[in-house]
C-alpha cells in the first residue's frame, strides 16, 4: 500500500497534510525518512512513525454521532445532506456507513462504521439489540393506553410488533403533548411513529437516546460526533453476541 494512503486512512491528515509531512520529513518507515507519498509499505508488519510516534495500523473505525434533524442516514445523496457529509476530511473514509436507519426528522444517537459484521450482527434481529426512544405526542397518552405494547402491538398494515416497553414521562397540559419513552427491539420502518399512530396520535418529536448498551454521550450536541471509546465498543460488541478479541 502507498504510504500517503496509508497515513491518510489513520486518519493523519488529509491528502494535502500528508504530503506535506512527507515533504518535511516528518515520516519515517522502519527507521528509514519516507522521501515519496508513493513508497510502498506493509501497514500489517512495517513500522512507521510521525516523528516520535508509530502510527499503527486499525482496519476498523468507530464513532458515535448525535444524528441532527433534517439529514439522512445514508452515506452519499444526490439532493439531501447525508450523516457522511458531516465529518471532517480528517476522519471521512468512503467505506464508513451508519448502523441502520433513523428518520431524517428523528435526532439521536447513531453508530457509524466501517466493520460490516459488527453492523450486521448489531441489527440481526436474532440479537433483539434494543433501541431506547424518547417522542413528543400529541395529546394526552395514559399508562394504560400503551400499556397494550407490552404484549406486542398489530399495526394499521398488519404488521405483527415485538413486545415493546413504553413510559410515560411527563403529559404537558398547557401545550397538550405527552412526553414518552419507548423500548423497541426490533427497527421496523417508522416503527416508533407507526406505533403512537395506533392510538389515533402523532410523533413531533423523537429522538433516540439509547442504541443497545450505547447512551447519546452527554454533551455530545447534535450534528456532532466523536470515537466510540473502548469500553463502549466492547459493549456494543457484546449486545450484537460478538465475543471480545
Ligand atoms: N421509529 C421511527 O418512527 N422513526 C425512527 O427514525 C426510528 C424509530
């Protein structure tokens, strides 16, 4: 592999900043100063450095977005602003993708990879990951009348739901909405908006704050991202039966 596309991929600068600091001998390979982007390397067993420290090889990148209002979870669109649009050049990489799917008017917290078996096992249904939603409804909703998703609701088209968990947190009077939190697990399209739809009210709001194991960080604002750490990925990977290497 072209040791500039290397450096860029570890996400250490973009093209430009990479060749300048091949340019400024700021790269070394196996001890050697790296003269050319075009050397090639073996990012597996070569030892590289930017000055005093080795840049290691990671096949597989994960992040943690607090997805805004108003772009898609897609990773390229022709017309509409993507969750890939949002990161910097830096840490943008063509294979990264977001792990599953959110509404373009639903906030919240949204994994987004590169490691295809972790996002296949994170959303197999056999692995029942749950999803944690927090929605504003028109009206008043009662304990009672979600208390029913419990055992598995029937949507308008048919479709037979898991049993869900839902709370209510808060009715406001004034402005007459509901505020409620729903535990689904499963992703149904519109599965959260389709359910509230069953008893005759409307989502204006939702925002998912828990994915699995993995809460919206605190402080993470939307349209923002940042590196899973350690710990939530091993939690990640243990909620989709990956076992830890
Ligand atoms: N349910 C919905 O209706 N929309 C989402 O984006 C996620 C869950």
């Amino acid at each position: 592999m072209r040791i500039d596309k290397f450096l860029h991929a570890m996400r250490i600068g973009t093209r430009t900043q990479v060749r300048r600091l091949i340019k400024d001998g700021h790269i070394t390979a196996n001890g050697e100063p790296v003269l050319s982007g075009k050397q090639q390397i073996n990012p597996g067993s070569d030892a590289v450095f930017l000055d005093d420290e080795q840049v290691r090889y990671q096949q597989y990148f994960y992040y943690v977005m607090n997805k805004p209002l108003g772009v898609i979870t897609a990773t390229v669109d022709a017309q509409a602003k993507t969750v890939l649009d949002l990161f910097n050049t830096t840490d943008y990489r063509d294979d990264l993708f977001p792990v599953g799917r959110l509404d373009k008017d639903t906030e919240g917290v949204l994994v987004i990879t590169n490691d295809g078996a972790l996002s296949h096992a994170l959303l197999a249904p056999a692995h029942h990951v749950t999803k944690l939603y927090e929605a504003e409804v028109t009206g008043e909703i009662t304990a009672e009348q979600v208390a029913g998703f419990n055992a598995g609701i029937t949507l308008k088209d048919g479709t037979q739901l898991q049993p869900a968990e839902a709370e209510i947190v808060e009715f406001h009077e004034i402005e007459n909405f509901t505020t409620i939190r729903i535990k689904i697990h499963e992703g149904k399209y519109h599965q959260v908006k389709r359910m509230i739809g069953t008893l005759g009210e409307r989502v204006v709001q939702l925002q998912r704050i828990k994915f699995g194991s993995l809460q919206l960080p605190v402080g993470l604002l939307a349209g923002n991202y940042r590196a899973l750490t350690d710990a939530e990925l091993a939690a990640l990977k243990a909620d989709a039966g990956q076992e830890e290497d």
